[in-house]
C-alpha cells in the first residue's frame, strides 16, 4: 500500500477533532506522525489542509513533580490560524466555505447570529421560565442551546443555568462559556456545519463537530465527533 493510499484510508476512517496546543495526559486524540486535516481560517477565508502532528512529551506544569514530564503538546508545521485538526468521513482538502465570526461579541458569544448562502442563522441560549430548584439562593434552570433558521430549530446542548440573587442575568453551566469556533461547510455539501465548543464549566474545553451530511431526519445538523480537555 502507498503513503498516498494509507493516508486516504486514515483520512477516511471514524469522525475525530484534536485542537492544537498542549493537554494533560490521556486527553489528546491524535498519535505523533499521524496525518490529519487542518482547519486554518482567517476571516471569511479557511481551508482544510493535510498535515503531519507532531505530539510531543512535555513537562505539565500543573501537576508533574520535579522530573516527570506527563503533558502533551500537540503541533503540526501548519500551524498558523489552525482552529483544530479534523478527520474521518467527507472531510477533504481544499478550500472551503466559512462565516467571518470576527465580530461576533466577546464572552461567551451567545446569542451568534450571521448570514449563510443567503440563509440568516441565530444560535442562542433558551432557559425554562421556571427555576427546577434553588440552592444557596440560587434559583437553578434548565437550559438549551439551539441552532435556528427558517422555523427550524436544533438543540445543541442541554446544561444547567442560574441566577445570582437580584440579577436578571443568566449564567449558564457553572461560568462556562460555550464559544463558536467555526460556522462554514466543512463537508461541502453546499450546508451549514459548525464547530462549537459544548462546555458546561469553566475549567472545561469541549469542541464539538457538527456536520450536516451526518443530519437525519428532521436535523440540519448532526453531531460527529467531540474533544474534552480540562484546563488547572
């Protein structure tokens, strides 16, 4: 079998995301000298490009003793404007579509709301009226984070929400900050597909990949694989 063909195959195979950047050990995804796509963007321009990872054994600063070296930095030499390595399924290289997000506002984000193919989007947070409990004078929610376009909707993400006594401002898991990371077509099948980081708490990172290739019925988009990482 050819480099050529083997790659294909590993480029093929099961739906992963691994983002770059250094992790704990047993959180990353990818091998060293494994071929993955990158997903590089900058503005309304982005490509996927195949590339080697270079994951290499490196001193976690949080938790090894004086010695141990247990992180896991993970790099390729197509660094430059990577939002997170993909593989598996449609995903091939080449340009691609994708919705400039550079205005967006800081925080968390929430509620985004851009144009795709001509087709406006909105994906927002939605919090029961009624609080389901109160703890420490907290009124607690549940909540749904939801893709919406044309009278359609699509959960996301189901997570706790509260309420600080005497504010009317909802926090949504605990300080977590579910962010966008990429709105485009990632499978080119001419529809929406999003990259959206799923965490229900502050100290977690949890980019999931959604796709609409994978939709079934009723979905505009389906999710295909996710990452989680914890941060100190």
């Amino acid at each position: 079998m050819s480099m050529t063909t083997a790659w294909a195959l590993l480029l093929a195979g099961t739906f992963a995301i691994q983002p770059p950047g250094q992790f704990h050990a047993g959180e990353a995804v990818a091998r060293d000298g494994e071929p993955w796509l990158a997903l590089r963007v900058h503005e309304k321009q982005a490509a996927l490009v195949v590339t080697t990872l270079n994951v290499r054994v490196v001193r976690d600063e949080l938790v090894d003793e004086e010695g141990a070296h247990t992180g896991l930095a993970i790099s390729s030499p197509h660094d430059e404007g990577v939002i997170a390595y993909l593989r598996g399924g449609r995903l091939a290289a080449g340009t691609i579509e994708a919705v400039d997000l550079s205005g967006q506002q800081a925080g968390t984000g929430l509620p985004y709301q851009f144009t795709f193919h001509g087709q406006p989007y909105r994906l927002a947070s939605q919090c029961d009226p009624q609080p389901r409990t109160v703890q420490e004078q907290q009124p607690q929610f549940d909540c749904r984070i939801e893709l919406h376009t044309g009278g359609q909707r699509q959960l996301l993400a189901r997570l706790g929400g509260y309420r600080e006594p005497g504010s009317a401002t909802m926090s949504l898991g605990d300080d977590a900050s579910p962010t966008l990371r990429f709105a485009g077509d990632l499978d080119r099948d001419g529809k929406l597909d999003l990259i959206f980081d799923t965490t229900d708490h502050y100290n977690v990172s949890r980019p999931t990949l959604f796709l609409s290739s994978q939709a079934g019925r009723g979905e505009l988009l389906h999710e295909v694989a996710r990452y989680e990482s914890v941060g100190c």
